[in-house]
C-alpha cells in the first residue's frame, strides 16, 4: 500500500502546469529623414521591335536591330550600364471591322531595355538609338544614391532613438535599453521626368532635383 501511494504522489507532481510568460508590452517610435540632391545620370527605357511573317523572321530583324543598338549604347553608356528587361515574341492580329474577327498579319519580337549614362551624355544616349529603337521613358537619377540614402537612415535612427527617450519621459514609462525591432522605408522622387520623349540633337530635358526620403521606426519594451 505504502509503495501505491509513492507512485501516485510521484504521477501527480508530473501533472503540474507552468503559467505561460506574459506577452510584452511594446511601444514604437518613428523618425522620418529627407534630403535633395542634383542628378548627375540619365536613364532610358526603350523598345527594340521587328515585326515579320514568321516568328523566325522577326527574331532575325529584331536582332539585327538590337545587335546596331547595343552597339551604340556600349559605345556610349558602357557595358555595365546597359540591360535588358524583357524579350518577347508574339502574334499580331489586325480586327476586321465587317467579319468581326481578327486576322493575322505577322509576328513581333520585342525587346527592352534600360541604359545608364552620364547626365551630360543624354543628347549622345537619344541620337545613338532613335534609328532602331522607340524612345519609353526618360528619368534622372544620381550614382551614389545608395551612399546619401545610407547616412539619411542614421539621421533617422538618430532621431527616432531621441524621440523614445522625450516620449517615454513625457508619458512617464521605462523602456528597455535598446530597440527589439526595427524597420526602414526608403523612396526618391525626381522633378523632371519625361515620358515618350523624342531624341534630338540638344534636347531641352529639365532634370530637376532628386529628392531622397527615409523613414526609421523602432520598437521598444515597456519595462513594468
């Protein structure tokens, strides 16, 4: 009987359960940084099309085309700042208004593509494409974005920390002593884009000023 009772005590005490840890109390704090910048690139967005009887054949004329464009946009731009961004081939259809159908006239291949150059080469850039290809869009940008970006976010984190510290005091809390979360946006804007622009020999393209945003929130705990 003695050993029965031993064993039973020993099954109970297994069946003791631990509270669960109760959830943390948070607070989150957001700092936002800007700055504007002179662009000193261009970049182009433009189409390279062949249209033919054949798939074949349109893939051999888009070619050719790419092959004077390419040329042209390496002598410029360079070979790192040239890429594509989309090839296709596909059918085209013409609608007939009196059979109410669509009838094949041929096949397309297109390609596009994205150059990178100097913003002082811009007339060079339009002038050495617009035989073979269609100008999409033109846009500004700077080359060491990813650098003045990079010391806007330390800014941020800077002031977010600083606001954690006022708002905790005015709000009369205690937080941990260092952020346990972390999150960052990052945008740009730039006054004088162009779109559908048309190469000329000194083209009158306005490339404003870029303008780069961050925004930094950190999380903290509330310490009881």
């Amino acid at each position: 009987m003695a050993s029965f009772l031993i064993l039973a005590a020993a099954v109970a005490s297994a069946q003791v359960v631990v509270p669960a840890s109760e959830p943390r109390h948070t607070v989150s704090f957001t700092a936002e940084e800007s700055g504007s910048v002179a662009p000193d690139q261009v970049e182009v967005y433009l189409t390279v099309a062949a249209q033919a009887n054949t798939p074949r054949e349109a893939m051999t004329n888009q070619a050719e085309k790419m092959k004077r464009v390419s040329a042209a946009l390496r002598e410029v731009c360079g070979d790192k700042n040239v890429a594509t961004l989309d090839y296709s081939v596909g059918v085209e259809r013409k609608y007939n208004r009196d059979t109410e159908e669509y009838k094949l006239v041929g096949y397309s291949a297109t390609q596009q593509v994205k150059a990178r150059a100097p913003i002082g080469k811009t007339a060079d850039l339009l002038e050495a494409v617009v035989a073979d290809a269609m100008i999409d869009k033109i846009g500004f940008t700077r080359s060491n974005a990813d650098e003045l970006r990079e010391g806007l976010v330390n800014i941020a984190i800077t002031k977010a920390k600083a606001l954690a510290l006022e708002r905790a005091g005015r709000l009369g809390i205690r937080l941990g002593e260092n952020p346990i979360g972390y999150s960052e946006g990052r945008n740009s804007a730039s006054v004088g884009r162009v779109a559908g622009a048309a190469a000329r020999a000194a083209p009158d393209l306005p490339s404003g000023e870029l303008t780069l945003k961050v925004s930094v929130t950190l999380t903290y705990e509330i310490l009881r």
